[in-house]
C-alpha cells in the first residue's frame, strides 16, 4: 500500500512537498515515484527514484520538472519525498505515489516511463497553484 501525504494550495513561485510510504509491499517499492495528471490531460511521470544503497539510489525527472523538483528517500528506502520549487499554475495536478520493482530501468533504458511501466499506485494527492 501506497500512502501519500502533503499537497495543498499554494501560489506560483511557491513550494511543496510531497510525502510516500510504502507500507507492506517492500518487495515491489525498489523503484518509487511520482505521477500526476492535470484535468483533461494524460498521465505525466514527474520523478522517481531507485532503491539502491541505504535507500538511495539513481534518480530520474520529467522534463517539465527538471531543476525544480528533487526527489528524495529515506535510508531504509520505503518512504520517498518529493520537493517542488518554483511552481507555476501548469503543475497543478492530481498527484499520485507509484512503485514498482524494475520501472526505474525501463526510464534508464528508454529515457521515458509510462503509466503502465508503474504496477502500484496510491490515491493521489491534488496539488493546487494559483497564478
């Protein structure tokens, strides 16, 4: 299970933070992220990051994200943090927590990830930035 926290309101040139823990499914969490959907459009892969050495491992970004966002986890690997700085009112989205065992290879190989790539998924949190 995927449990988010964090999210809200905030105006452009703000920042928030995003909080994921993965309760119960560490097999299926070396590879953990972030998606977001922004009414009427599809799903967008924001950031993830691989479970490697005392929980940190290679981390990956959207392009629309880049330099503005940082992803982060905690040494036991099982709760990821997502900073974001600089928002603007296009980030805001519903966002969601993803995990899955190999994603984090897929966006290595190809330099993208899909939905699809992401086999568990939280409930979302929204995240709102007024202009």
């Amino acid at each position: 299970k995927l449990v988010e926290s964090g999210g809200g309101s905030v105006e452009a040139g703000g920042s928030l933070s995003l909080t994921c823990e993965a309760r119960g499914a560490e097999w299926a969490s070396s590879c953990m992220g972030w998606f977001r959907q922004a009414p009427g459009k599809e799903r967008e892969a924001v950031a993830a990051i691989y479970k490697g050495y005392q929980g940190v491992g290679e981390s990956y970004y959207g392009d629309s994200v880049k330099g503005r966002f940082t992803i982060t986890r905690d040494s036991e690997g099982n709760v990821v943090n997502l900073q974001m700085f600089r928002l603007q009112p296009e980030d805001t989205a519903m966002y969601y927590c993803v995990a899955d065992p190999t994603a984090c290879g897929v966006w290595y190989a190809q330099g993208f990830t899909l939905p699809a790539d992401f086999r568990h998924w939280g409930q979302g949190t929204q995240v709102t930035v007024s202009s």
